[in-house]
C-alpha cells in the first residue's frame, strides 16, 4: 500500500444527511451496543433494524426486522460526541471529529 493512501475516507458525522440502507454502529463505555440499518426516515427521525452482531442483522428474516426496530433523532445522531456513532454511507465513515 502507498503511504499517500488512505486507510479510510472519512467526513463529520455533523455533515451527514440520511439514507436508507446506510450502516450504523453504536457504541458506548467500551464496547460496541449494536449495529443498524437504516430502513426509514420519517421527518427529523431515523428507523433503523438493529442487532447485536453484524452476521445476524444481516441475515434476519422480514419478522425479526420488525421485532428489531429502534428509531432514533437525526439531531442526536449528528451531535454525538465520543464516538458514539459511526456511519458509513456511500463508501465513506461518518465520525464526530
């Protein structure tokens, strides 16, 4: 790999507009809570379809879609400090930064 390379491309998190189907991670005090997709947008409020583990949200069945649902404000979402929330949308991480 080039030393010019990036490992990542990266943006603020400030600067993030949803869309459905981007990646979401939450994490807090020391570990990683859950991992998302974004499957609505309704107003200034995101729904996403969660899990504990990567493997399993990808592999869900249309019931446990619905069973797993967390929705969240927008405005939370892009003011997290701490690394709170990691987005990836478009090939590009969304970070508070």
């Amino acid at each position: 790999m080039n030393a010019q390379q990036e490992l990542a491309k990266y943006k603020s998190i400030r600067s993030w507009s949803p869309k459905i189907g981007d990646f979401v991670i939450y994490h807090a005090l020391f570990w990683t809570r859950w991992y998302g997709i974004i499957s609505e947008i309704n107003g200034q409020f995101v729904t996403l379809t969660v899990e504990n583990l990567p493997k399993l949200l990808l592999t869900m069945t249309p019931e446990e879609q619905i069973e797993n649902k967390k929705t969240i404000s927008i405005a939370r979402m892009q003011g997290a400090r701490g690394g709170s929330y990691a987005i990836m949308q478009d090939g590009v991480w969304h970070i508070d930064g």
